[in-house]
C-alpha cells in the first residue's frame, strides 16, 4: 500500500526539530511508509496546482489531506476553501485514490495576538473561517461517507486555554508536546494501515503511544 499526504506547514512541521513533529513520529512507529508532500504556506489553491505531478502521478492507494489555515489566514472565504477541497477529493477519486482529509486545528487567537498585536481582527476573522470551512468539510464528508480524522480532538480545549504556551509557538504552529498528542491521535484512527495493530491494543496516554502485547 502506498500512502501520501499533503498540505502546509502542519504537515511539514513548521517551528520544530526534525524527528520531533507529529508526522516524523508516526512514521517512527509505522511499518508503512508515509510519504509527506507538504509545502510551508501553501493554499488550497497552491495543492491544486502540485497535485498532479506531487501525488496523482504516483497513484498512491491512499492520500492524507491538511489543509485550509493560510487559505483562513489570506483572508479567503470558507467557501473558497471547500470548494478548493472539494476539487482536491473529486481528482483523487477519480484517480482511484482514497482521499482522507485532516480537519485543520484550530486557530489560537490570543497567542497568535501576543506575536502579532496589531493583527487582532485578522486573526479572528481567520479563526471564524477557518471553523466554518471545518463544518462544510466534515458534513460533506459524512454525507460522501469520506474518512475524516479531527486534528483539534487531539487536545482538550479547556487545557490548550489554560495553558496555550505549552501548545501553540505562535497560535498557528505547534510545539514539541502538541506534536506527541497529533501523532497519538493519528496513531490511534490509522494504526489498522501504519503499524497492523487493532486499535484495542493501543493505549493512549498522550505523550507516548504504549502497546499493551507482552
């Protein structure tokens, strides 16, 4: 089986370490190889454009899709995005590849505010698109009965507003700690292709994931 995924710097792991972001460790614990085709600060439109000749060209069985976050921070329209994503699955399917989409996290727009003060109101008009392009995605996708994995369920809300600064760099962007959570949480949905295991046999503490096999 041949898996890709592409989308932006969540993808990439934009602001840590190599080894250290989510996909980095997924395929640290994956017997299938995962081939990454994110591009830092690309849109919707931009995976549109490299879509052919980055994935569909190589007919992998699978792809993985993150995106919408610079579509939201450009200033575009949620249904700007959806449409783009829309045109994104039509391809793959057609393509005879299965598309499954990443719902992007969430914005967070007080930290995002304290790197960029006077950026307020773009901030929150890119987190208010950003969550209803997230809605029209996630509702298509049920009614096509495409998979969907939330990256925002990865962590608990009342903990990221606690204390954002051990989750967000720049309320965009991640850190090392909120990477581990993103790969348990990818682990967990898609370890029945990435490792071969039943999701019963995982354990998930958010920080490691532990197999309980003797």
């Amino acid at each position: 089986m041949t898996l890709y995924i592409i989308g932006d710097s969540l993808v990439t792991g934009f602001g840590v370490a190599n080894g250290k972001s989510w996909l980095d460790l997924v395929q640290q614990e994956s017997t299938q190889s995962l081939i990454n085709k994110g591009n830092d600060g690309d849109t919707t439109s931009d995976i549109l454009l490299r879509l052919h000749e980055d994935v569909i060209s190589h007919t992998p069985d699978t792809m993985f899709i993150l995106a919408g976050t610079n579509d939201a921070l450009a200033g575009r329209t949620a249904n700007t995005v959806y449409n783009n994503m829309l045109q994104i699955i039509k391809e793959c399917i057609n393509s005879g590849i299965v598309p499954i989409i990443i719902l992007p996290p969430f914005i967070h727009v007080e930290t995002a505010v304290k790197h960029h003060p006077d950026s307020r109101e773009s901030f929150e008009s890119a987190s208010t698109t950003l969550k209803r392009y997230r809605r029209l995605i996630e509702d298509y996708c049920i009614d096509e009965r495409i998979d969907t994995i939330d990256f925002n369920k990865a962590f608990i809300l009342s903990d990221v507003d606690l204390e954002p600064e051990l989750y967000y760099l720049d309320g965009v962007h991640f850190t090392e700690m909120a990477h581990k959570k993103l790969a348990d949480k990818f682990l967990y949905k898609y370890n029945y292709i990435l490792v071969h295991k039943n999701p019963a046999d995982y354990i998930i503490n958010y920080d490691t994931v532990i197999t309980t096999d003797n």
